[in-house]
C-alpha cells in the first residue's frame, strides 16, 4: 500500500519524520503486564507498519498483528477497545481476551480522495459514541463526512457532510453540507453535535434537528499572494464568498471573491480573552495535510480543542470566550514551537503540534505533543509535566517500565479510559496502556 504525504504542498507543517521513522521499528519488549499500575506496555501491534492479509476474516492475536499508523482508540463499557487503523481506512476491534478483529472499512478508497460516491473510509481520525451507545460516530477525515457505523450490524451510513471539500451549508441540513477534513467530533452537554472543520478553521454544531450551524472561528482567505489577496485595509472587513448549490458559504475573502474564494481557508491568531465567533486557530490544510484539532467538553461545558499549527492547546468557556491553556501565543503572527516548561505553569511552556487531549477524573487534561514524541499532562492548577515517553526524542523502547522511561514515536491519539491512559504510538504502528498511579 502506497502512503500519502501526509504534510506538503500547501500544508501548515510537514510531517515527513512520520514516514522516516516507520521503516524499521524495534521489536516489541516481551513479558508486559498492562494490569500493573504505572507500567507501560503495549497492547496492539507487532510494531511493523502493514496490514495481514487475512486479517478482514481471520481474528488475529492483537500482539501479532499489524498496524499503520493508528490514529484514535474508543473504550467501550465492556473494556473492549475500537481502534482506528488510519493507514488501513478500517475499524478494529481489541477483545478483553487480546484478540484483534475487523469491524469495518475494506481499505479501498474507491476512487479519487474527493469522490462523494465513496462508500469506504479514507483516513478517519476520530471516534465517539453516540448517547444512545449503539452506534460510533466517526470523523471520515478524506472522506469530508461524519459517519455513523452501528455496533452490532456494522452498517456504515452518513449523517453529515455530502463528501466534497469546501464549507457550504450552514443553517440547513447537515447530511448536505460540505466540510474541509472533519477532524474530531464531540456531544455538547445539550446532545448537540460539534465538529473541529479542520481545513475551513472552524468548530461547527449540528443540532438534533440535523442542521448545522458556525459555533466558533473563521474561515478567511486573507493569505499573502499568491495564496490571497493579503490582509484586509484596517476598518476593512472580509466579503463573504457566493453561495453554493447546497447553501451558503462559509467563506470570507479580504479580495476579490471570483479571484480569490477557490483558495483556502487562512490559518492565524486573533488572540485569547475574545468572543469564540471572533478568533481565528491554525489547522493544517491542504490535500496534504496532518489530522489535527482533536476536541473535549469537560464537566462543566467548557470546550477544549488543539490548536495545532499554533502549538497552543485552547478552551472556550460557557460565555462563549477563547482562553489560551497551555503554550506560548503567536509573537508578530509567527506561532512558537518546541520544549520547554515542564514543571512550571502550562501558559508559559511550548509545545510543537498537539492533537489529541483526554480528561482524567481528577482534571488532569493529558495531551498528545506530537512533534515532542510524547503526552503531557496539565493539571487542575495549570501546571504541566511530561506524562509519557521522553520529550524530544523518538523511538520504541520501554514496556515493562515506567511510562516517562519509555519511548514513543508521533504519538497522535490519547484516551481516558476508567483510570487507564491509552495512547495510539501512531509512528511505531502500536497501542500502548498505562494504568496511571
């Protein structure tokens, strides 16, 4: 199977080390307990970067098998594990006996990555369930839809989004809307639906009469040329773009919108302690580009999101306000990446392309500090440290040890799970799980 770029081109960030480490894996450590508490180990994957050839008919034991690039596991009550094997286009699934099986995806993309008619997975990066517990939701990320797959039948159907990428459609249907890489999903506490709109920079709702609605961001085409027209004159504001056949556009321009509205949303920061509908987040695009923008509601209805190409993770409160949570604000519209900060308040530290986030029972936020190789934790005072693997440095070593000794490689998924970190080692092709202390 051939692999896409996943970072070119008109991207943000390249995510080239993604493919130059997932060539020669070291072997998985032998004698792993994952049941010991602050021990990691992995659990899925025989860390080389494939597909078995019968593994779409044969249940496979989960530590023989192989992987690519997993993106994102989902916990269900039983302690089974869905597991999104992103290279492959499918649904796993990790039985409590560690038992590997096929849920769905045939790993075809069925024609061209716009192609609507499309009725396989292309690169889903995200799932949730839905409130009922029968069905996952699914971010079907190149497929541009949200997809609902049913738990016991595995029928696959499409409840947002009509598979073209562009941003059309607001304030009517979802299921005929257009979105950009869908990247992340999560329920409001009204049961509303919210989507990180990665390509067009913004969070969008669909509500539960099926419409779909702009919650937070905007999607401007204000790039210098020959990506736009360039900023706006001050006291100028953007023009929205014409309308489609499935809607209105969500699209602005500072220029001229026959010129300039085929162009893509501009990544940008417009600051923190401002109106949601206001800001402006960084989101990788492009054909290219890296899944990113993971989101959570917290208990009380704050909404967490990545910021990834800010290197900023984010939260817009109940008022309907951005605050900043942890790294360092654009200096001059340049965004501020690297490592540093450990052990002092999360505001001040940096980091370099967060994606996913996970909420423990305590209000530590965990995240997935991608171009760090490692997951760190902010905790309920705004401290953060480094909860697993060894910041600025790659590889696949530890299990059987303590999650800060160990190893990852472009982790980009991390789940709570009733006390168990579960973090997709996505560049080793592994899951790996730490009960924590």
């Amino acid at each position: 199977m051939t692999r896409p770029s996943l970072l070119s081109g008109r991207s943000v960030l390249s995510l080239g080390p993604l493919l130059a480490l997932t060539g020669c894996p070291a072997e998985p450590e032998p004698s792993c307990d994952p049941t010991i508490e602050g021990t990691i180990c992995t659990i899925v994957g025989n860390g080389e970067n494939g597909y078995d050839r019968d593994a779409d008919t044969t249940v496979l034991a989960a530590l023989e098998a192989k992987m690519s690039l997993p993106q994102d596991t989902l916990t269900a009550p039983d302690g089974s594990i869905y597991i999104l094997d992103w290279n492959n286009h499918r649904l796993r699934l990790l039985d409590n006996d560690g038992n590997l099986s096929w849920v769905a995806g045939r790993g075809e993309l069925g024609g061209s990555l716009d192609d609507p008619a499309n009725g396989d997975f292309n690169h889903p990066t995200n799932i949730i369930f839905d409130q009922s517990g029968e069905n996952i939701v699914m971010a079907a990320w190149h497929n541009s839809k949200v997809r609902i797959v049913n738990r016991a039948t595995g029928l696959v159907s499409d409840t947002c989004g009509d598979g073209k990428r562009a941003y059309f459609g607001d304030e009517g249907p979802a299921e005929s809307s257009s979105l950009d890489l869908p990247a992340s999903l999560a329920f409001d506490p009204d049961g509303n639906l919210v989507i990180m709109d990665q390509a067009n920079q913004v969070l969008r709702m669909v509500d539960q009469a099926g419409d779909i609605h702009l919650l937070a961001g905007r999607c401007i085409v204000d790039a210098p040329a020959p990506g736009g027209p360039g900023p706006c004159a001050e006291g100028v504001e953007p023009v929205q773009c014409p309308d489609g056949p499935n809607g209105p556009s969500g699209k602005f321009t500072c220029g001229d919108p026959d010129e300039h509205c085929d162009k893509p949303c501009t990544p940008g920061y417009s600051g923190d302690d401002i109106p949601a509908t206001q800001m402006r987040m960084a989101q990788p695009f492009g054909q290219s580009a890296s899944p990113a923008g993971r989101i959570l509601y917290d208990g009380s209805g704050n909404l967490y999101f990545a910021d990834t190409a800010n290197h900023l993770i984010r939260m817009i409160d109940t008022e309907g306000f951005v605050r900043r949570v942890a790294g360092t604000a654009p200096v001059d519209g340049v965004p501020q990446n690297g490592y540093s900060g450990d052990g002092g308040p999360a505001l001040e530290a940096e980091l370099n392309f967060p994606v996913d986030l996970a909420l423990a029972d305590d209000g530590t936020l965990y995240f997935t500090d991608v171009y760090n190789h490692c997951v760190r934790a902010i905790d309920s005072e705004g401290i953060i440290r480094t909860a697993v693997g060894q910041c600025g440095e790659s590889g696949y070593e530890g299990d059987g040890g303590p999650p800060e000794d160990a190893l990852l490689n472009l982790p980009f998924g991390v789940e709570w799970a009733d006390g168990t970190l579960v973090v997709s080692d996505t560049g080793n092709s592994v899951i790996r799980t730490i009960v924590m202390p």
